[in-house]
C-alpha cells in the first residue's frame, strides 16, 4: 500500500513538471536564427532598385556605385529584326556584389517604361541566382526540353549527347491581362563530330535570367462537364 502511494505521488510529480516545462517553452516564441524565411508566392519584379515599370530616364539616373547599380550608360542595341513600334532595347553594365565584373544586361522599353530585364550568366551566378530565387518563391514551374542523339561510328566507337533547354518560370500576377514572368534559362547546343581524328568544337552553352511583363493568355478553356 505503501509502494502504491509513493508511486502516485511520483508520477504526479513527473507530470506537473512536464507541464510546467512545456508551458515554459511554449511560452519562449522561437528565436529569429531558428524560424525559416516564409516562401511568397509569385515571383521577382525586377532586380535590386531596377524595376519592371521604370522609365528609361529613372534607370539612366540609378547610381553608377552601390551594391547593385548599372556600370555603364544605356546603348541603344541594333536588332536583326525591327521590334514593334513603341519598343526600344538598350544594352548596359549591371555591377553587382557577386563579382568584381559587371554582367552584360539588356534592358527593353516599351511606351517609354522598362519592360524587360535580360543578364547574361556564368555557371556560379546561375547557380547563386536559383539558389536566392527558389528561396524566397519556391522551385517554380520547370520546362526541360532536352534530348538525347547517340553518335556512332564505323569503328565501333559511340557515346550520347544531350542537347537542348532547361528553363524554370516564376510568375507574379499584375492584372487579369498581364504578368511579370522571371525565367532561368539554361541552353546546351551539342552535336555528334562527322570525325573522331579531327578536334570536336565544344558544345554551345548560355545561361540567363529573364525578368519581363507578358501577357495572360484569355482565351477561352472550353466547357467543363465536370
């Protein structure tokens, strides 16, 4: 009887301690190193102070110092083709803190506000900008569009190439027309050599990232019976 009652007495003790400890800790809110940046869905609207939006003669007066700024003025590019009338693309310097060198950067007006951004990437920023995008917006909307050729030759000699393009879109909703779309892109030509004893040309590689307004396709998605 004893044994019985010193056992009660020990387990309401082991209980009111657990509760009190658990009140202690619910009532410390988390501290700011353990919570975890909320995701937000959507995507960029530009990069650092350069905003989709912006009239040319605000991204001409964006500082040349700062941690991101446009190294260099605004180039009108030529065009193979003639873009549509009201639209002009330029071509700059962005300076970033990722690298001493600024990245080459096309910027598109269209009616005299900043409509697209455009910057050339090497393997490292491609790598650190999926990495701070996938962060704050999550892994978007992946399209790969690669394919495989077998190369084969006459003296049994054969392996496979992969070509193609990989692409990763995030989308922020302006209106029920329109949208700002961010893409990743990472493009790989490669093609079979017509002989194994002459030297291979490497394969063609470009990476970038594309922030631009398109529009919302409206067309209509036809009934649903369900």
């Amino acid at each position: 009887m004893k044994t019985q009652i010193l056992l009660s007495i020990l387990m309401l003790g082991l209980h009111s301690a657990f509760a009190a400890d658990t009140a202690v800790k619910s009532s410390n809110p988390p501290t700011k190193d353990s919570q975890m940046p909320a995701v937000k869905p959507g995507g960029p609207v530009g990069y650092g102070p350069l905003k989709l939006g912006m009239t040319k003669d605000a991204v001409a007066a964006l500082p040349l110092t700062g941690d991101i700024s446009l190294a260099d003025g605004l180039v009108e590019a030529r065009q193979k083709t003639p873009l549509p009338i009201g639209t002009v693309s330029y071509r700059s310097k962005l300076g970033t803190p990722l690298r001493s060198e600024p990245y080459d950067v096309s910027l598109t007006f269209k009616s005299d506000r900043l409509a697209s951004i455009y910057i050339t990437l090497d393997d490292a920023s491609f790598a650190l900008f999926t990495k701070q995008i996938t962060e704050r917006y999550g892994n978007g909307s992946v399209n790969d569009t690669r394919s495989e050729e077998q190369c084969i030759y006459r003296n049994g000699s054969n392996f496979t190439l992969r070509s193609g393009v990989v692409q990763t879109n995030w989308n922020e909703p302006v209106t029920r027309t329109e949208k700002i779309q961010t893409t990743l892109t990472d493009l790989l030509i490669d093609a079979c050599p017509s002989r194994l004893d002459m030297p291979r040309v490497g394969p063609i590689r470009q990476k970038s990232l594309t922030i631009e307004t398109v529009s919302v396709d409206q067309s209509p998605s036809g009934s649903n019976p369900f």
